[in-house]
C-alpha cells in the first residue's frame, strides 16, 4: 500500500514538472520562454499560472529540463530565462554576450530519501554513513555504519542498498555534491563536485520527480531531491547529521536556520555546503532565475521583471506549502533591486 500510494503521487509529480506551465495568451500578448532546474518548477509553475491569471495578456512557459540543459539553452539565446540550482559560473556568464543577471528567488532543503518498509521511524545518517553510502562502500543496509545511528531500527539483513543519483546536469546534484565534498575527503578527491560527476555507485533517473518515482519502485533504494518532491509523494527522509553533530529532520524551521547564517555577496551566488549553526539542515540551497542584464524587446523585459516582482512578494506566500522556503525580507529586497536594473 505504502508503495502504491508513493509511486501514485510521485508520478503526478512527475506530469506536473514534465508538462511545460503554458496558457492561452489572447493577440497581442507576451509570451516568455524559459528552461531549467526541475528543482523549484512546482513553485515557478504555480507562480507562473497564477501570474497568468492576474495578467492574461503575459503567459511563461517554462520547461523543467533540468539545470545543466536550462543554463545551455539561456546561454545559447534559445529562451528569456533559465533557472539552475547551481548559479552560474564565472567562465559560463562570459559566454553571454548580453550579460547574465542572477537572481536568487527561492530555497530548499536537499533530503536523502529511502525505500526500506520494515523502517517505522525516520532512518538517521551521520556524515560517514551518507558519504559511504554514495561512494558505494556501504552496500547493505544492515552495515554497521548505519546500524550504530539506529540500534533500535528494525533494519532489514538482507536488502542490498541501491544508490538512485541523478542521470544528466543537475543543479541539485551540485549542491549534494557539494555537501559530500566538505564531509568527505574521499569523495572530494575521487569525485568532486559538478552538476555532473562520475558516480561510484548507483543507476541514474530524470529529474527530481523521476528520483522519487525509482525510489518508490525499488525496495533498498536511496536517492537525493528536492523537500517538496519528497514531502508531495509521502517518501520518507533521513534525519542527516549536521556540522555541529547533531541529527536534523529536514523542515522549514532547520532550512532556515541554515541560511541564517549566510550573506548574498554582491553578485547574488552564494553555496552552503555545510552550514553551521545548531538546528540547521545540512544540505540546503537557494536557487536562481538566469535573465539577460540586456533584452533587445522591451515588452520582453517589463513583462519577466513584472513576473520576477510578482515571485518576490506574492508569490513566496505559496513557498513553505510546497515544500520551499520563504526569502527573508532583506533578501527580497537585494534581489528586487537587482531585478530591476535589467534593461531596457
């Protein structure tokens, strides 16, 4: 039942994120196009729609392709905007010739979910135990590394673990790639960090929803993505251990606690690999929109940075019942300013 139930929700999270958001735009109209992150698309498309509605001359159709095929396409002029989990880099924005603005409109937690129904209460995983897990050493679930954090678990003996990791570019990889770098010397060295990597382990799926449908299939599976994917489909997550040694259950509360102790440099990209402070998440990142610094339409610019303001007020009320969290008021206001120094 608890199998039927998760891959019924996953998949309609699945329909959700694969079907581009577009509505019917009377003549006259503007239309924007974007592409990316599958990560905060249930969040854009609800805005998107929203927006649409308020204004129906304007309608976004956005495409969750995923963060390394958004950044392609943004950079290739193919679409108004991107949207990746991993900003932009330093040699990436130089091949845009337009200039690149990003804007950072939302966060999340990145939560390790798992497939393993003798389980009743929430599976804990230190540092070592996550990273060996992904780095294919731990390949049982009765391993020792997992059986010290739950004594009282009723882990099965002989369920193999089946690593689920992302198949393509994916700014959610980054971030989890990221984190497994600062806890990890052996997964930095041997694996790195990237919105792609050379996985020691694992069978790879699309997307943040094709992640939670392979570990609502697969008895033993583990995967990482997005809170709102994991708590939309019932599919339990671990309690991870933190910087300050602590087992944090992944919630808006720990989310935010996390980015409480980090500050928006100047140019809007900011990574928490490893976030200090007690009760914070260990694995959280906020997520950019890509625009052009410059458009050539006009109608094009005052339409996306109406959008972009929309998200940024309005729009954050629908964050925390996604599964997202809310902006803190001093980083609305930094990135509105950014937003509206798009040109024309």
């Amino acid at each position: 039942m608890f199998r039927l139930k998760c891959l019924a929700a996953s998949l309609a999270l699945a329909a959700l994120v694969l079907v581009p958001t577009s509505c019917q735009m009377g003549a006259g109209g503007t239309p924007l196009q974007g592409a990316g992150g599958t990560f905060p698309a249930p969040l854009y498309q609800r805005w998107f729609i929203e927006y649409h509605r308020l204004h129906p001359d304007v309608t976004v159709n956005y495409q969750a392709t995923g963060s390394g095929a958004g950044i392609q396409q943004f950079t290739q002029g193919l679409v108004n905007f991107g949207a990746s989990d991993a900003a932009m880099t330093d040699e990436e924005i130089a091949k845009v010739k337009q200039g690149v603005q990003l804007l950072p409109m939302t966060a999340g937690c990145v939560v390790v979910s798992y497939n393993i129904p003798s389980l009743k209460e929430p599976l804990k995983l230190s540092r070592d135990a996550l990273a060996g897990i992904y780095l294919g050493e731990i390949t049982d679930w009765a391993d020792e590394r997992i059986k010290k954090d739950n004594p009282d678990a009723a882990l099965p003996s002989d369920l193999k673990v089946t690593v689920v990791h992302r198949a393509g570019g994916s700014g959610t990889t980054f971030c989890f790639t990221n984190h497994l770098s600062s806890i990890s010397e052996k997964w930095k060295s041997d694996c790195g960090v990237g919105q792609t990597v050379a996985w020691p382990a694992g069978v790879g799926a699309k997307g943040n929803a094709g992640i939670a449908a392979l570990i609502t299939q697969t008895t033993g599976a583990v995967g990482y993505l997005e809170f709102g994917y994991a708590k939309q489909g019932g599919i339990p997550m671990a309690t991870l251990e933190n910087k300050a040694g602590e087992f944090v259950v992944p919630s808006l509360k720990s989310g935010q606690a996390a980015l409480a102790n980090t500050s928006l440099p100047e140019n809007l990209r900011a990574f928490i690999p490893d976030p200090e402070g007690k009760g914070s998440y260990p694995i959280v990142t906020y997520t950019w929109l890509l625009c052009y610094k410059k458009y050539n339409d006009p109608k094009i610019a005052k339409a996306l940075k109406d959008v972009i303001k929309y998200g940024l007020h309005q729009g954050q009320e629908d964050a925390e019942p996604l599964g997202y969290i809310p902006l803190p008021a001093s980083v609305v206001e930094t990135v509105e300013k950014a937003a509206m120094s798009i040109q024309p």
